[in-house]
C-alpha cells in the first residue's frame, strides 16, 4: 500500500516477456509485391551445418528445382517432406543460412512450439500463382 492507503499497482517481473504489437497495417499493393508460387517438394536433407535446418530442393515451375533452406527440422523429417506441396516465396533476394544458400522461402505457421508448412489440400501445378 502507498502512503495515501491505496493499493501499489505491481510492476511485471523481468522474466515476463512483453506483449507484441501488431505490425503496421500493409496495403493491398505491399501484398502484391510477394510473388507465392506453389512448389513441389522434390528433395530433403537434414543441413551440413544446423540442427534445425533442412536443405530443399522445390519445383516452382522453373525448369530446375530451387534451394531453399527452411528452419522446420524441429517439426518434420526430410523424407515425409518430398512430394509435398507447399506455399514458396519466390521473389526473396537469396540468402546464405550456415554457410547454403536459399533461393527462397517456404512458409509455415507456428504456435511457439510446433511448426506446420503451408501445404495445399488438392493437386495444382508447380509454379500456380497464389493470390
């Protein structure tokens, strides 16, 4: 209690993490900029240098599979990943993660302790715009 006898509001502990803010609104047309591409999963490996790095090969509709390297080791084995079709971020400038490159990202979606890759639930070609 303070002097005056009301009630002193706590202060949050230093181990309480802060609450995030959303990010700034985005506009249709900073929507438009992303290029996703459906891929296809042609290949998986576990990274040379991360534990929680996979190394894919993905059919985006291009002639030759592209690299990308994703941090879902966690959540999936390399194997249960090929053939699978997934939502990919073709238009990233690459990026070397551990010493490989990624031509691109795949997207997935995590609740602190999991990871999902978005995936499609019905045949389309590699490479099909998604809106």
């Amino acid at each position: 209690m303070s002097e005056a006898g009301n009630p002193v509001p706590e202060t949050p502990s230093a181990a309480a993490s802060p609450i995030p803010q959303p990010p700034a609104p985005a506009t249709l047309d900073d929507f438009k900029k992303l290029s996703l591409r459906v891929g296809v999963v042609v290949s998986a490996e576990d990274h040379p240098n991360a534990d929680r790095l996979l190394v894919l090969k993905v059919d985006i509709g291009e002639g030759a599979p592209r690299q990308v390297v994703a941090g879902i080791k966690g959540s999936y084995q390399a194997s249960d990943l090929v053939g699978k079709r997934v939502v990919v971020v073709a238009n990233l400038k690459p990026a070397v993660l551990r010493g490989v490159e990624s031509q691109g990202m795949v997207l997935a979606a995590s609740d602190g302790g999991s990871i999902v890759v978005v995936s499609l639930d019905r045949s389309i070609p590699a490479g099909s715009t998604v809106k």
